[in-house]
C-alpha cells in the first residue's frame, strides 16, 4: 500500500531529524581532519493514532501531548504515571485522524476543533501545534442523544447531516497511516462503538475503548482482534485519580482492615456534554454495570443490588468538566460495631483520564511493536474499569509493568 504524508507529518519527522542532521554535516566537515563520518538514522519513535469523537478528553489528550512535549527536557513529570514506555514519551504521540459529528469542528485541525464548542474542559495548555490531521464527519448512529437537541448549542452537539460513509472511514484511516483507534464516543454508543471498532479491524488498526460499550470484555469482539494479531485495551477507562479508583481503594482498605462493607454508594454530578448525554438514563446500562462491578469486584463478599448504587447522578451546567463525587460506606468494625465514611472528591474530569489514555496508547504501541494481539489483560485491568479480567489495583499495576519491561506477554 502507497502511503499519502500529510504535511504536519513531514514537518514532524524533519523536527525530529534537525539534531541528526546538524551532525552529519559536522561530521561531513570533519573529514579534513581525518575524523569518522558516522551516518545514524534517526529512530521513528512515534505513535500514530486516529481519535472518534473530539471532545473534552480529546482534548485534554491533545493538550497533554504539547505540554509534555515542551517540559521533556527538564524532568517535568507532574501528572505522569511513566515518563516513557518502553521507547515512547507522550510527545511521541501523533493525531494524524479525528472524526466527528458537531458542524463546528469538522473540516479543521484536531489541534483547533478541541477548542472548539462544546468542549468546556480546562485550558492548561493553548499553544497546540497543528496536527495536519483535519477533523473528518463521521457516523452518527445513536452516538448523539435526541434529549440533547432541546439544550442551548453551547452545551450540546450540532450534527452535520450528511455522513461519511463507511469506506470513507476506512480509506482516511489507511491514508493517514493511523496505528491504533482511540475511541472516546459519548456513553450509550453502543451501535456507534461497533461501528467503529469494525472499521478498525478492517483498516488494521489497534483499539483503545475508553468508553463503557463492551469490546474488550466482550469474548467474540476479543477474538476478531486477537485473530487480526491487533491490541486491544478496554474497557471504559479508569480516571487517574477519580471516583471508580477512590472508591475502590477504600473498600479494599476496608476489606484488608476486616472491616465489613453493610452498604455503600457513588453520586457524581458534572456538567459537560457526558453528563447531559446521561440524562436519558436508557444510555446507562453500560455504564451502571462497569462502575459497580468495578468496586464489586474488590469488595471481597459482594453486596446485593439494594445496598450498592453507583452512577451519574445529575447535569449542573455550570460545573462544566468539573465532576464532583459524593461517596459513602457503611460497614461494621470489631465488635459488630457500626461505622461510616463520607467523602467528596472535585476533580477536572477529562485531565484526570487523559493521564491514563496517554499510557493505555502507549503500552497499546509497545505490543504492536511486540507483534502481540489481542486482549492487553494488564493494561486493560489497571487502566479500564470493565476489563475481561478484573484485578485490585495492586495486582494491575504489577502485572502493567511486567508487561512493559517484556517480562509478561499481555
């Protein structure tokens, strides 16, 4: 297959080249003086991915990118989980595809359609170069929720009417040479997510699921991937430090202190477009199901469906990224004695999970690079919520980083 370079592409790779090349003519001069010419090519470490849906996680990826990209030269690693993984930084990360449905981002650069309404997510970084990756109208299917047009265009979606179509799809993402799909679709994209995942298989790319629509926990999508020799990570990610992982932690600590959990819950209120898609609570099934089986799963005795509730709770618009968590346990301690733990968490939602994305997608390229498929069952458990095979956190992060230094296959 020919492979079409796009001209921020090009532009990259000649950054990259700028120190080589000052080399070869040093060493081009130096002959006169009898000194080796040495001729080493520059290392193509770099990660090549198209994202669905460019909202307000898109763009706190795409912003991350940029900022670590200018603080790799000065140990800035705030926020970071790993500075590399295996070979790969998160500057090494390269948007070359974006699909879309809102009208006011589809046709521009990635690097400006994440500023685009109606991300409202913070602005930690607004100096973004061009990505050369122009947004691409994509397939609606029940990605977009039909509550979602009585609300001010400010705060909801604005679909084009005319689609992509399916060999539309595929072809930009064999043309842009697109390594591994990163799907961050709205909750509910149960057809939409498919969809995709589909066009993925077919275009031969990897597959990181960020979102609460089961491909990876789902056997016979695992298998197509795993029969294609394609990673694939999911599902539903796992914030860096928000409610699911909190949650977790404290009953596992109760768990591990003999403390037995009586009843606990979750409320989460927010106020970008994740949250007003979740207002038509037929959307959450999926969602409902990775969260509580996420805590379920560490709990040790699991509690009946009565006396566990976690999920979305409300939309406050002016809270914008801004998620605020309430999390309650109720449990007894020595003696039978009662006990209970009330907490509240504010967090910028979709910093907290571009600080995983950028891992996921990169322990995502390190199998590629290891000629690995299918299931990623270390990645997916430390960094997804709904993993075919869940783990506490301390085993998930073990077994992550056997992973990345080679000593586990998946």
């Amino acid at each position: 297959m020919v492979r079409t370079w796009k001209t921020a592409q090009v532009v990259s790779y000649l950054r990259d080249c700028v120190e080589q090349i000052r080399q070869y003519c040093h060493n081009f001069l130096a002959r006169a003086t009898e000194q080796p010419l040495v001729w080493k090519f520059p290392a193509m470490h770099k990660i090549r991915i198209a994202i669905v849906g460019v909202g307000n996680c898109a763009s706190s990826l795409l912003q991350g990118i940029n900022f670590y990209r200018d603080s790799s030269g000065n140990g800035a690693d705030v926020g970071l989980m790993h500075r590399k993984i295996g070979p790969y930084q998160p500057q090494d990360i390269e948007v070359v595809a974006a699909f879309d449905i809102d009208r006011r981002k589809v046709g521009i650069d990635a690097a400006e359609a994440i500023f685009a309404l109606p991300n409202c997510t913070k602005v930690f970084r607004e100096k973004i170069q061009p990505t050369g990756a122009i947004v691409m109208m994509g397939c609606v299917f029940d990605g977009y929720a039909t509550h979602m047009r009585d609300y001010d265009a400010k705060r909801t979606f604005l679909p084009l009417e005319k689609e992509s179509t399916r060999e539309q799809i595929i072809d930009e993402l064999r043309c842009s040479g697109a390594e591994i799909m990163v799907n961050y679709l709205p909750v509910g994209s149960e057809e939409a997510t498919r969809f995709y995942a589909a066009c993925a298989l077919e275009a031969n790319l990897a597959f990181v699921n960020n979102i609460p629509v089961f491909i990876a926990s789902d056997p016979a999508w695992a298998k197509r991937f795993a029969d294609k020799n394609l990673p694939i990570v999911g599902d539903d990610i796992k914030a860096q430090l928000g409610a699911t992982v909190l949650h977790r932690t404290i009953v596992d600590l109760f768990r591990k202190r003999g403390v037995k959990v009586e009843r606990t819950y979750q409320l989460n209120t927010g106020g970008n477009t994740d949250f007003l898609n979740m207002l038509n609570r037929s959307r959450l099934a999926s969602k409902k199901a990775s969260k509580t089986e996420a805590v379920q799963s560490v709990i040790g005795e699991r509690l009946a469906d009565e006396n566990i509730h976690i999920g979305p709770s409300d939309y406050v618009p002016w809270q914008n990224d801004n998620k605020i968590c309430f999390i309650r346990v109720e449990g007894k301690l020595f003696g039978d004695v009662p006990m209970e733990l009330d907490v509240k968490l504010s967090v910028e939602d979709s910093p907290n999970s571009a600080g995983v994305a950028i891992d996921a997608i990169r322990c995502c390229k390190l199998a590629l690079d290891r000629g690995k498929g299918g299931v990623l069952h270390s990645a997916s458990a430390y960094f997804s919520k709904h993993p075919p095979v869940q783990m506490t956190d301390d085993d998930a992060h073990r077994s992550v980083e056997e992973f990345i230094s080679g000593a586990r296959d998946s």
